[in-house]
C-alpha cells in the first residue's frame, strides 16, 4: 500500500514504529518517484529534527557492540528515555545483500515499546555508515526518539565519517590478540571522544588496566578534539551491566560541557552544511548519468584506454 507523505508525517509524529519504517525504506530507495516523495518527507519533517543525542559507537569485530548497545539502551529507557538504534551491516561485494542480524541480537530491547531498531545495509558505501543513515536518523529524531544509537560497521580509516553526523564518538575496545594498539588507526583516536574498554573480568582485569594505560599514553600524542576535555577510558562488561552506568553520565556530561562551551549547536550546524555538500554532489552525479553526451564520452574514452593497451590478458 501505497502512504501519502501527510500520512507518514503523521506517522513518525504519533510514533507508529510501521510507518516511521515505511518511512525509512522510503528514503532509503533509489527509485526517482521514491526520491521525490523522499524529499518531501524530510522537508515536512525537518522542524521536528534536532532534539536528540547522536551517538556513533564503533570497535573491531567482535568487540560486543550489539551487546553493549541493547544493555545501555535499556538503561537509557529505564532512565525514561526513547531509543533509536541504526545498525549499520556490511553488505556483500557479489550480491550486495546483507545479513542485517542485529534485532536479531538485540531481542531484549527489541521488546521494549521506547525502543525502534532499524538494521540497514552499508551497500558498499564508505565510513561506516549507510548512505542514508542522516536522513534515517532525521526520521528516528521526528518520531521523538531520545537517543540515537548507530552502530557503525566496524574500526577502518573509513569509519571515522560517522563523526560527521553525531554528537559523540564512542569507541569500544577488548584486550587481547597481541598488540594492544595494532588496527587502531590514528583517525579513529582523533575522533573518539569516550573510549569503553569491554568484556572485562577479574580473571583479565590486570592486562585491562595495562591496556588503558596504553591507550592513555597514544592519546597523549594526540590534540584534543574538544577544548577542556579528556578522552575518559572507562572499564567495564556490557553483558554483565557493568560500568554503563558510568558512560550514561560520562556521556551526560560530555553533551553538558558541549552545550556550555557553545560548541553542540555549532557542530552540528558543520554537519548539516557537509551533509547539503553531498547532496549537491548526488544530484551533480546523478544528473551526469542521465546526460546521453556524458554518456557517450564515458563509453568513448573507455573503450580508449583499453585499445591502448590497459585490455586485461588471461
């Protein structure tokens, strides 16, 4: 069935988790009669935007970011507040389909009528995100959502971009496997801004320990990125409830002091105009395709470069 936009605005206004869906899938389509729609959508919705804090959380594989994400977002809603979570999943490089697990993983919270989980397929797109995770999370922030949780793909160098769309930039690390600090890419330590050391137990509570130290010294190479803040490594088990407590109110007074310092609304006003930047860029590229003389160029010079003699052997 198809909905009108009043009728999706409605929606995402009354909190009807079927139509704020609706109204992802909507946007999230590449179809040009879903465009037009879409950008209706976001036009209507945009005064309803703003109003919630953006989390991106990220580690290596296996670093217990479902985890983390369903035990703190029950904390948050026990705190009575609303939670969003945008799982960003790999998508194949064959058949550019994706497994989209996580409300699979996060079955607690998934039952949680302040809670609205969205798995979303990264299609290939670069920085940890999905391509349409900012208008995703525009909707998420119309519904009334409090919180906004995106769980990025995994640690790259490519990762960092989900900086430019949230507030904070928490990173969940584990100990083991070697070199405490092998994978961790200096851009990710530039952007972090909280830094959660997981799956910590008495058993390995000693190399924790040595692990924060570490991480503390790297981060003495490192600028800060907000004036009068230091990166805090806290140590903890998600599994086990343990130390969520002490990110919810680190994480409190980390918006507190961005607030104050004037910085919040300043930021985020940077990632509105570098998220207008690449919507200019899509509709230049995507208006290129559809000239037949880019086209045609396109097909010229290809077929140039390959009779000079780029043609692969087997």
């Amino acid at each position: 069935m198809k909905f009108s936009t009043e009728d999706l605005v409605e929606g995402i206004r009354s909190g009807n988790k079927r139509l704020i869906a609706k109204a992802i899938t909507l946007v999230e389509s590449k179809k040009a009669e879903h465009r037009l729609q879409a950008d209706e959508l976001l036009k209507a919705i945009m005064p309803f935007t703003g109003n919630s804090i953006r989390i991106g959380i990220t580690g290596v594989p296996g670093a217990g970011k479902s985890t983390f994400i369903e035990n703190f977002g029950r904390l948050a809603i026990a705190h009575d507040k609303k939670v969003a979570v945008l799982a960003i999943d790999p998508s194949s490089a064959i058949n550019k389909g994706s497994i989209l697990g996580d409300k699979t993983r996060m079955e607690e919270l998934a039952k949680e009528e302040n809670a609205f989980i969205r798995p979303s397929p990264s299609s290939g797109f670069l920085g940890g995100v999905a391509n349409t995770t900012f208008e995703t999370m525009m909707i998420c922030e119309a519904a009334g959502y409090d919180y906004i949780l995106i769980e990025t793909v995994g640690v790259g160098q490519s990762e960092v971009l989900v900086a430019d769309i949230t507030d904070v930039f928490l990173f969940l690390k584990i100990i083991g496997g070697g070199d405490e600090l092998q994978g961790i890419k200096r851009g990710i330590m530039e952007m972090v801004d909280i830094i959660f050391i997981n799956k910590v137990e008495e058993s390995n509570l000693q190399k924790a320990k040595t692990t924060k130290l570490e991480l503390k010294r790297a981060l003495d190479f490192i600028p800060p990125k907000e004036k009068g803040w230091k990166v805090p490594i806290l140590l903890g088990s998600a599994l086990h409830n343990e130390g969520l407590g002490e990110i919810y109110d680190t994480l409190a007074e980390f918006i507190d002091l961005k607030k104050k310092a004037g910085t919040f609304d300043e930021i985020r006003v940077q990632q509105a105009e570098k998220r207008f930047e690449y919507w200019v860029q899509e509709y230049i590229l995507a208006m290129m395709k559809k000239s037949d003389s880019v086209e045609e160029a396109y097909l010229h010079h290809k077929k140039k470069c390959f009779s000079n003699g780029f043609q692969p052997k087997y």
